[in-house]
C-alpha cells in the first residue's frame, strides 16, 4: 500500500502492532554479530538472559537497531519511494524493549513548523509497549512534490 | 594501522572509519526479515535493493574501527535515507566524533556518518548518540 504524500492532512495517523519474541532478540544479536564478524559469545543485557534480569530487567533487552527499523518500514509501506529515497528519522529510545513485548508502532501526520520547509511531510512517530510506555518516540518526513 | 583508543577518550572532530563492507544477500535477507519482508524491491535498473535499514548499525562499526569495543546504550538515532542500498555492492562508511557532553553527570558521544557505495552514490546520512558513562 503506498499513498500519495500529497493528498495527506495533518491528523493521518499510521499503526502496526507487534510482539517481538525473546527468540527473535536472541536471534537478532547472535545473527547481526555474526555477519558482521564480530564475537558472538559476549554476554551483556541483549544475548543472555541471566545477565539481563541481573540488572532488574524483564527479560533480554532488544538492540534499538532491531526494533527502529519497524519505524522505517510503517513509513516505506506507506510512502514507498518518497521515503526511500529522501526519508527521514530522527528518534530517542525513551524506554527498553524486552523479549515477550508487544508493540504498537505510530506515525501522525502534522503540520510543518515554522521554521520547516515546507516540500516535505512531517510525521509524529512513537512507539509503545503493551503497558502505554513510549519506547521510542520521534519525527519524520518525506519529500512531497 | 595505530592502536585503538579508549572510547572514552574519543574526542570531537576524531574521525571514525572507513569501514567497508559487502552488501551480502545473507546481510540484505537479514535485515529485510526483520521487518518481514519476504522479497527484494528492484530499482530502475532492475538491480536486487535491501532495505535501507540494513544501514542503521553503520555508525558503530565505523567507530569501532577507531575505538575498543564496549558496553554503551545508544539513546538517539538520525537517518537521512538518500539512496536505497543496491545488493552486491561495497559500501563505506566515513565519519566522525561530532559532539560530546555530559548530561546530569553522564558522558554523550555524537557520531556522524555517511555511508556511499563504491560507485559514490551516497545512501546514508547518519547522526547517533551513546550514553557511555553507564
């Protein structure tokens, strides 16, 4: 599905929800590591457990370089091209993401500021856990015609 | 090649990089699952492209080139997602140490980057902060 930027008014609200596995965040770091050659046997709050709840956590703690991208892909489903070729993110991890989570993620159409040229979209973006803690929140944009 | 620096040491205007590296399909496959994405788009040349985010860890293997390796959080993240990342293709990834601060007694290091591919098209514009005082 991909919509046209332009046709689009402050208030359009794009949602995805999903639940990230405690296997997928594993998987994630052992697989990212490993094509990136570096050492896969390190133990920190990401790949092992025991370490994570060591430090009071709920469970082994997704990288933001695993979970940012679902950001990235509600915006290139949305906007296709026009965000793949001129899109931009710009977030702060507010809050961890542990394996078991679920998440909603959002992105709201808004008005430019003032200071903002005005041959781009702006979008609010967040994303939050089955509990309503923002994980992650944000802004982009893509080029409009 | 010099011995690596503490990251702790790092300090604005050090630059970070190059790192250079093959846009594998294993690599492009990986980060296209994460966001399920079961099949390659093409470009107008019909070559295979990954995703974009395939990029977003670029920053810190740049900076690892520089630094030793060790635990930090990363609390910002900007892209500019210039180009889509063609398959097959070297990329590189240059940069450098942009800011440092310290907040409520806590140590900041910004990192900007850009990575290219070989042929010069550029693909990413990046700007990421860690938190490195844990």
């Amino acid at each position: 599905m991909s919509i046209s930027a332009s046709d689009l008014k402050p208030g359009f609200s794009l949602v995805d929800t999903k639940t990230i596995s405690t296997e997928e965040v594993l998987s994630f770091c052992r697989r990212e590591r490993e094509l990136e050659g570096r050492p896969i046997d390190l133990k920190n709050i990401h790949t092992d457990e025991e370490v994570a709840r060591s430090y009071g956590l709920r469970g082994v703690v997704a990288p933001g370089v695993q979970t940012m991208p679902y950001i990235w892909d509600l915006l290139r489903e949305a906007f296709g091209e026009r965000w793949t070729r001129g899109g931009k993110l710009a977030v702060t991890f507010t809050n961890m993401v542990c394996g078991g989570d679920t998440l909603t993620t959002q992105a709201v159409v808004r008005e430019p500021a003032e200071n903002e040229p005005t041959n781009r979209l702006y979008l609010d973006t967040w994303m939050e856990n089955q509990r309503g803690e923002k994980v992650i929140v944000g802004k982009a944009s893509v080029p409009i015609d | 090649m010099s011995p690596k620096k503490a990251l702790e040491d790092a300090q604005v205007g050090d630059s970070i990089g190059p790192h250079r590296y093959r846009l594998t399909e294993e690599l492009a496959r990986f980060a296209a699952s994460n966001v399920g994405l079961d099949e390659f788009e093409v470009d107008a040349s019909g070559s295979p492209i990954a995703p974009s985010c395939v990029t977003d860890n670029d920053y810190a293997l740049a900076w690892m080139k520089q630094y030793t390796a060790r635990e930090a959080v990363h609390t910002k993240a900007e892209h500019h997602y210039l180009n889509p990342p063609i398959i097959g293709k070297d990329l590189v990834v240059t940069g450098s140490v942009a800011d440092r601060y310290n907040k409520r007694g806590k140590d900041f290091l910004v990192f900007e980057t850009v990575t290219h591919d070989v042929d010069g098209r550029e693909i990413v514009r990046s700007r990421n902060t860690l938190l490195i005082d844990l």
